[in-house]
C-alpha cells in the first residue's frame, strides 16, 4: 500500500558540488532522508513503470537509505529498481549501468571521500539518464521542492532483502540486485588490452592498489587480480568497510602515505593507485614519483591512443578551471578542443554527450572519458596499465619526457579546512572587491596580468555559471585561484590552487614548494589568509 506522509521542510538542503552532504546524525533527523528524497522523485517526475538504479559506497547509514529509497520509488511509480547487491556500487558502475539498463536515472549514496561512520558524512546524489550527476537547473529545482515540501511517498511494506542477487518485488515493482562488480568489469574488459597488461603483469611487473577499505576493493580485486593475474594481496584494504577502517578514504598524499611509502623504495613495486569512498578518484603512484592529477590527465590525453578504446584519438579535453594548463598544452599539440569548466563532474556531461570531449578531468583526482557520464578511479588505473604495457617505460620516464616535451606546470592545492564560514565568505568576497583594481599590480617579481570571478556559459545548452573562483593571472601565465569547497560538511574549506609554467628542462626536477614558493606567499598575501583565518599553514596540500 502507498502511503503518503506529512513532513514539514528543511531549508539546508541545497546540494553542493556532488549532491547533498551532510554528517549521518543530521541525516537522521525525522524524515530528512524521505524529504530530499520526495523532492527527487517530484523534479524529475518520470518514475511511470521507468527503471531507477540504486546503489552506494557501502558507508555507515548506507543499507538503510537503500531501502528507504527502494519503499519510497515504489510508491513514486518506478517499475523496476536496480540495486547493487548488499545496496553497494561504485559511482562509475552506477554511471555504467544507468547508461547499459537505458534507466530514468539513479539515486547514489556517497560523500565521496569524506569519512564514515556513525558520525561520519553521508551524502545523496541523483543522476540523470545519460549516467552523469545532475546538471544545476536540476539540482536548483530539487532544492526549490525541498524547500516547499509538505508530504512523501512510501510503500508500506518493507523493502525485500538485498543482500543476495535476484529478482524480488515491492507492490508492482521489481526489484532487481545484481552483481555490483561483473558489468563494469566487462565494460573495462571492452575499453582495454587486458591481453598485453596480463603480459606486462607476468613479466615481473608488480601493482600496487590501495582501496582504503572502501567501493573499489571487490572491483580492484576482481578486475585486477583475477582478470589480468596480479598476485593475490596486490589489493591492499579490499574490504569495504562502514567506517572505512577508521581511516579517510581520500586517495592523496597524506590519506595514502603508506602506498607512496612502499613505492619510494627501490624494491618497491613498479605502480601504484588508490581509489576513494565511492571509486571515483585515483592516485597514480609510480616507483618513486607522485603523479600529479594535473599531470595524470595531460600524460593519459597524450597517450591515450595507445589503448584500443581511443585509437582513432580524442575528440577533445575539458578540465575544472583550477586544475593545471597542463592538459591545454597536449590538446593545441593534438589540434584539438580544450574546454575549461566550473569545478564539479556535472559541467562535462554535455560536452561528453555531445561528442566533444572524450578525456575529463580535475585537479581533485579525478579523470575519467565518455565510457561512462562519472569520474573514474578504476578506468584511470586500467588506462595507466594499457599506457606502459605498450610502452615498455616506468612511470617516472614516462612523466619526465611528458614534461620534456611539453613543459612542465608546477602545481599545489593548498586547503584550509574548518575555517568559519563568516571569515572565509569574508576573505572571497574581499578578493572580489578587489580584482577590477589588481590588473598591473605588482606583487615581487609578478605582475598581475587579469583578475577574474570564472564564470563559464555551457556551449551546449547556454546555461550560465556564475562566481565559480577567483582567478589571479600573472604575466607569463602563473596562477593563483582562490575558491570555497562545495562538499564539506563542517565549517568552510578555502581552495588556493598554485601553478607556474616552466619551459626549460633543466628545472624540472626542482621540488615544487621550492618552484612555487614565490607564488604561495603572494597567494598568502593577495588573500589575506594569515590576517583573516589566524592560518599560516595549510592542512592539506595536494
Ligand atoms: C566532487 C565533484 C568534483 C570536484 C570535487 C571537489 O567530487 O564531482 O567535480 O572536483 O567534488 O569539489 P570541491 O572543491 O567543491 O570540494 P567527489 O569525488 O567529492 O564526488
């Protein structure tokens, strides 16, 4: 039976970057989940007998929203779910499986790589039919609903288990749990030479994944140890855990240090990789290198031909404004398109859609193709793989000539995490009252050369995005960008993204602090960052 309940609204679900997140206990609040939920099902308005995937990272908080949503898309109209087996997918697989089933869309519960647990993050996103995060005027509109909310729908019944794969029902729904790992794999299977990087594997050379207790350990294990016959424990934490071990499942520098450890050693194996909470992000680690993602996403546009997927080439690039040029300098050498977005995965899915682009990615480890319509951790690994399985080189060769040939782009990310929010809208909106004025001020050996609040008009479908970030431009093409993070849950995150071009080889190999150092105490200066948030060292740099 339909029953329809009466709910009073919130006025904070307004999603972010990725979806709305937000610590579990305030998702537990009565009905916030069924709220937003509602607001969901009411915007996109399709649900008559339409198919609706369902699946999450596996978090704290997770099994129950799956059930909830499966009761609530029954009496929504849904005629079929499709839920990954234990309510677990990766935000690739459901991209995936959006995309192959021809679904209305899917409902994706992750905060990505924030930490779980019982007073942990949660987050929900939904995603449209082309398998991609919805677009803002979709986001905008579900906040609208929420806001207006006065009542849900939920079958009354239980939602059946999923914890075993089959077909089950709910009313006049069926209920579908599959296997969350075997249709990716097979679509990895499809873009790949699994045949030469079983070869490359069997020659000796040793991979390293690090899935962080988190999403990507069943695929990682599957698709790597028994798909292309790396030795068993080469996935190190492949367990999902609710709380992720207790650990941050953020594939970086201080989160995976143990991984960039063993591959600074001299025995250590030839490649490494760690993936996030929900799969989506990669951290590519080679013997004693750290690739950047900047840098990732320019080597894999360069070489990307080498895989069978993208033999004919790519169409074109995009990449998040604060992430490195360094992407733009292999697209002008290809002769083809660079785009530059807002930051958040949403802003590609036109560009991918309409066969623009087929290479994405971020600054915020993330880099994926039109394969599916998310960022990718898993791909990006496999298409690392393909890259040095034909071409016999180490990961630091291959960077290195990549910055031979292209020059190299000096880059840091430097956060500032749980700064009051007061202060940091403060500190942003000074820099804005301040840009029209800064064109030709110098600031040490830097002359401003503009200064700009990014704003991006998709070429798609004409949307408009304003107030993404805060630009600073030197002559030469330095860069300091300046903006608020759109998924923490606690405070403000301030964003300064650092970069500086460097053309002669002979200073490649200097340290990028050292590079940058110039750049970070203007960034610090120009910002204000000392003076308005009492901080002189960031909490992260990436
Ligand atoms: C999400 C978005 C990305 C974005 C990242 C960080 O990733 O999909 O596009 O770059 O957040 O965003 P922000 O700088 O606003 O915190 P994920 O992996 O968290 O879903």
């Amino acid at each position: 039976m339909i029953e329809r309940i009466a709910t009073k609204p919130y006025d904070d679900q307004k999603p972010g970057t990725s979806g709305l997140r937000k610590k579990v206990p305030h998702f537990k609040q009565e009905n916030y989940v069924q709220n937003f939920l509602q607001a969901i099902f009411d915007t996109v308005g399709k649900g008559e007998r339409e198919t609706l995937v369902i699946g999450g990272d596996g978090r704290f908080f997770n099994r129950d929203v799956v059930a909830i949503a499966i009761r609530m898309a029954a009496a929504n109209g849904y005629g079929r779910v499709i839920v990954g087996q234990g309510g677990i997918l990766s935000t690739p697989a459901a991209s995936n499986l959006i995309r192959k089933r021809g679904a209305a869309g899917g409902i994706v519960l992750s905060a990505s790589h924030n930490p779980g647990g019982p007073k942990g993050d949660f987050g929900i996103k939904y995603n449209i039919e082309n398998g991609g995060p919805a677009p803002e005027r979709i986001t905008s509109a579900i906040y609208k609903k929420t806001k207006a909310i006065g009542e849900y729908r939920i079958y009354s019944a239980p939602a059946p288990e999923f914890l075993t794969v089959g077909e089950r029902s709910l009313g006049d729904m069926t209920v579908e749990v599959i296997d969350p790992v075997a249709d990716y794999a097979d679509l990895m299977e499809e873009l790949f030479d699994f045949g030469k990087i079983r070869d490359l594997i069997a020659s000796g050379f040793k991979v390293r994944f690090d899935a962080m207790h988190a999403v990507t350990g069943p695929y990682a294990t599957e698709i790597l140890e028994n798909r292309l016959g790396a030795a068993e424990g080469s996935v190190v934490n492949g367990e999902p855990k609710e709380d992720f071990g207790g650990g941050h499942p953020d594939p970086n520098a201080v989160y995976a240090a143990d991984l960039i450890e063993e591959l600074m050693r001299d025995d250590g194996p030839d490649f490494g990789a760690a993936s996030d909470g929900d799969g989506d992000r990669n951290l590519i680690v080679g013997r004693g290198i750290v690739v950047t993602p900047s840098d990732s996403l320019a080597v894999l546009a360069a070489n990307a031909h080498l895989a069978p997927a993208y033999k004919k080439g790519i169409a074109g690039v995009a990449r998040s404004m604060p992430t490195s040029q360094a992407v733009d300098r292999v697209a002008k050498k290809l002769g083809i398109g660079a785009y530059e977005t807002p930051t958040g995965w949403k802003y590609f899915g036109n560009l991918l859609d309409a066969g623009k682009v087929t290479i994405c990615g971020e600054e915020s480890a993330g880099t994926g193709s039109d394969h599916v319509r998310e960022k990718d951790g898993v791909w990006a690994v496999l298409l690392w793989l393909n890259i040095l399985a034909e071409r016999h080189e180490s990961v630091k060769a291959i960077i290195e000539s990549h910055w031979s040939e292209f020059g190299r782009t000096f880059y840091q990310r430097h956060d500032f995490e749980e700064i009051d929010t007061d202060k940091a809208e403060g500190l942003m909106e000074s820099l804005r009252d301040r840009l029209a004025s800064m064109a030709g001020q110098r600031f040490g050996s830097l002359v401003v050369s503009e200064a700009d609040d990014f704003s991006y008009k998709d070429p798609v479908d004409g949307s408009v995005a304003t107030g993404q970030g805060v630009r600073i431009v030197f002559s030469g093409g330095a860069r300091i960008v300046y903006r608020l993070s759109g998924t923490g849950t606690a405070g403000a995150t301030l964003r300064v993204y650092i970069e500086r071009y460097e053309s002669d080889p002979a200073k490649h190999t200097q340290d990028p602090g050292e590079a940058l150092a110039e750049l970070i105490s203007i960034a610090d200066s120009v910002g204000e960052i000392k003076k308005r948030t009492g901080r002189s060292e960031p909490d992260v740099i990436t």
